[in-house]
C-alpha cells in the first residue's frame, strides 16, 4: 500500500477515501525540461546511415515506413534531453544497446520548433519520484490541463504521453526537418566514423563512453566467438554451452582468473582435443578432481587474462 493510500485510508471512510484518491488521479501533469543548450536524436546505426544520406529527419509515416522504420508517434521527430536516455530504448542502458548514434543539435535552432512532451501521471509517481530522489523532474507539476491545451492547441493529444517521465522527450511536427549546418554526429566506433563522414559534411565524433560501454557489452559475445574460432565448429557441436566471465575468482595455484570461460558437459574423448587447441592458443585450462571418470560429460574452465599469485611477505618467523 503507497504511503498516499494509507493516509487515505486513516483519514476517510472507504467510501470517501476512494474519491478523494479518484480525484487526486484525475490529472497531474508535468512537461519536459532542458538539461544543456542541446537536444539530442539518438538512432542506431543502420538508420543514422540513412539520414546523413538524405541530409534531414523525418516524421512522415509513408516515408519512414518505406525506410523500414518503426514510427511511436506519426508525423513527429522525437528529440531528448540526454544522450544516454535511448541507449537502450529503455531506462536501464544495459539491456542491449539499440541506440548507439546521435546528432547533437543546438536547443536555440530549434526553438520554437519543438515542444516539450507533456506527461500524465498520477500521485503514486509523484510519491516514487520523492522517494526516488528525483523531484528535479517536478518542476512543471500542474494540473492545469485546460491551461496546457490552450497552449498546445489541436495538438495536444499529439504531445500527450503517459510513461517514462525520466526520457525528458521533446518533439516536433513536421514531415521532413534538415539537419543544421551546427549539427554534431556522433557515432560509437572508428569504422561507423569513417563512414559517417564519406555521408555527409558534418562533424562527426567518437563518443568513447558509449564506445567504451558497447565494448564491455560484446566482450562475452567476442570470446566466445574467439574460443568457438580456436577448438573448431566439429569440437564446438560436442559443448553444451559457453559462458563468459569478468567476474575475477581465484584458482588453486593462487592466481586469479580476470577473464574466464566455462565449457560445460564436454565428453572426455572431446574434452581431450578442446584441451589441446586452448593449451596452444596460451590460455590455462582448468579440470578439477577425476572429471569424467564418474560420469560421461564435464565441464572446462578456461582462463583467457589472469594475474600471478602475489609472493607472501617473510615476516620474520622461522
């Protein structure tokens, strides 16, 4: 029960408390605020390639639907307050990095041109917000709803939302919307750098943050790969699964593994070769007691980086 129902409940009768709490709900709203003079289109890589080609954003259903673009809000070009806020397409920027692009542009270009998305949301949020310790977003709080459709016009509904108050989003109608010459492109590696600028006469960056998270996101993926590469597709069809850890944990012999792999349910004949083909990449091989003489399959752990046991210090005694 939120804090708000129960003081609800405390000071009314059922009856009256599910009125006033009705009423509470009927409408706050907050709209969106600047962080910086910036605004940010974040895009993943594929479509940025093709709005640097045409020299301009869109929100033109037709014309992003032949592009093969999923459109939230037709006939809108969505803009955000963060670089960080789509990431992912979602808050947690470690679920997967779908938006790993972004044209930075100046806020003054675009004024008057963008509104700020406005929010509904209802006094639970209000109460998690304070909790959470973000009442910076509250701010525009009002629940003066026929003042914002005054403001907003015909539009209104076109500026509504209802979720993810911390995306910050702005937005613009328009069909097409051609990039500033004060643009700035940003990409997360040097291969899409290079070429994002045979694209287009922009400025382009490396944004080495999200270089530096893309790289740490497909660095299991890539040994996997690496390892799959050295024991070979024939050897590979006899693992169960590989999994990568970065995760240091200490060996028998004292050293820790930084960077390690399992191979798990490996039949011993198998096991042998796969032992082998690590052994002669440089990597150390781990099985631990009579691994397979009780049963048909095993697992190896592999140590890809690993630091060396630290000598103990003499203290002096015998």
């Amino acid at each position: 029960m939120s804090l708000i129902q129960q003081l609800l409940r405390e000071t009314f009768n059922p009856p009256e408390a599910k009125k006033v709490a009705s009423e509470l709900n009927k409408g706050y709203f907050i709209t969106s605020t600047l962080e910086d003079d910036y605004l940010y289109h974040t895009t993943y890589w594929k479509r940025l390639k093709s709005i640097l080609k045409d020299g301009f954003l869109s929100g033109n259903p037709k014309y992003l639907e032949n592009k093969g673009v999923r459109q939230k809000h037709p006939n809108m070009i969505s803009f955000t307050t963060s670089k960080w806020r789509h990431l992912s397409d979602l808050p947690d920027v470690f679920l997967g990095l779908t938006h790993d692009c972004y044209l930075k542009i100046p806020f003054h270009l675009l004024k008057g041109k963008v509104k700020p998305v406005i929010y509904k949301i209802e006094a639970h949020e209000i109460e998690n917000m304070l909790q959470n310790g973000e009442a910076y977003y509250l701010s525009t709080l009002t629940q003066k709803e026929e003042k914002l459709k005054a403001e907003y016009g015909e539009d209104y509904p076109l500026y509504l939302y209802h979720t993810w108050i911390v995306e910050q989003e702005w937005r613009m109608k328009a069909d097409f919307y051609p990039l500033p010459q004060e643009t700035e492109v940003y990409v997360s590696s040097y291969y899409q750098k290079k070429i994002a600028e045979t694209l287009t006469n922009l400025p382009v960056y490396i944004d080495k943050e999200i270089m530096e998270i893309k790289k740490i996101q497909n660095r299991p993926r890539n040994i996997r790969n690496r390892i799959i590469r050295i024991i070979g597709k024939d050897l590979y069809e006899h693992v169960g699964q590989i999994d990568v850890s970065t995760t240091p944990i200490k060996r028998p012999d004292g050293t820790i593994a930084k960077i390690h792999a399992t191979l798990y349910n490996v039949k011993y004949l198998h096991a042998i070769a796969i032992i082998k083909k690590l052994q002669k990449a440089g990597f150390r091989v781990w099985t631990y007691g009579n691994a397979w003489k009780y049963r048909i399959y095993d697992d190896i752990e592999v140590d890809l980086i690993w630091q060396k046991a630290k000598p103990h210090a003499y203290n002096g005694e015998g």
